[in-house]
C-alpha cells in the first residue's frame, strides 16, 4: 500500500508541474474533502471544499490567478494510506507576472487509490512579504 501511495503522490506532483491535471482529477474520489490553509488576501478562494466538483471549481479559480511552475519536493513521508509533502511550490501571479515562492506542507489520504483527503499549509507569512516587497521595490522578482 505505502509504495502505491508513494507513487501516486510523486507522480501526482510531477504531471501537476506538466500542466497534465487530467491524471490528477482522476485521483480525486468524489467525495474528497479539501482543505487550503492560506490567507485569503494571497488566495481568495473558499478554505474548505467537499466533493470532486468543488474541488475542481477551486482549482480553476486557482488557475485563473496563478499559473503553477513548480513544486520542489523536499520530503515525502508515507504511513498505510497517508502520505506528508513538503515542497517549496513557486507561481506566477497571472496579473502582474510576479513569481512567488513558499513553503507547503500537505497531507494526502488515499483510500483504494483514490485520494479522499487534502489539507495543504502555506507559508503565508514568507508570500506576503514577497509580494510586498516587490509592491515597493517595483523590481519584478526573478
């Protein structure tokens, strides 16, 4: 179990960055809960979703704001059916082209291969200052 919860994870990551979310949607089973734990001012998205539908819808409005350019994973734990990444994701802001990078912890649990549960935290202190930084630098991030 833990080595196929590895490799859905991984991979899930990996065709993320490709901008293949046709892979990832298929892991969603349809009653998944979804959890984002970021501030409202970086994200303005509902916090907490339910069900494949919603999730998507707030993954569309995540992809109208930022486009994704990468997830460095760090870390990957595994224990039965849960797994823990650790990643430094960067963005671009599609508004303005800022590119923004944090720190991001998430929590998958998958039942049958499907992933039931997400719950990610974002290092909103670290994007905030970044994003106010370049507001009074007026020097767009590299």
């Amino acid at each position: 179990m833990e080595e196929l919860v590895r490799e859905l994870v991984r991979r899930s990551y990996e065709v993320y960055d490709e901008g293949k979310r046709a892979f990832v949607l298929d892991l969603f089973d349809d009653e998944i809960e979804w959890i984002f734990h970021v501030p409202q001012e970086i994200l303005p998205i509902p916090a907490h979703v339910r069900g494949k539908a919603a999730v998507i819808a707030a993954l569309m409005k995540i992809d109208e704001q930022f486009e994704n350019i990468k997830n460095d994973i760090e870390l990957i734990l595994v224990d039965g059916d849960q797994a823990v990444v650790i990643c430094d994701r960067t963005v671009r802001r599609r508004s303005n082209g800022e590119i923004l990078t944090a720190k991001v912890a998430a929590f998958h649990r998958y039942r049958e291969g499907r992933l039931v549960q997400y719950q990610s935290f974002t290092d909103g202190v670290a994007v905030l200052h970044q994003a106010m930084s370049l507001k009074t630098s007026g020097v767009p991030a590299a």
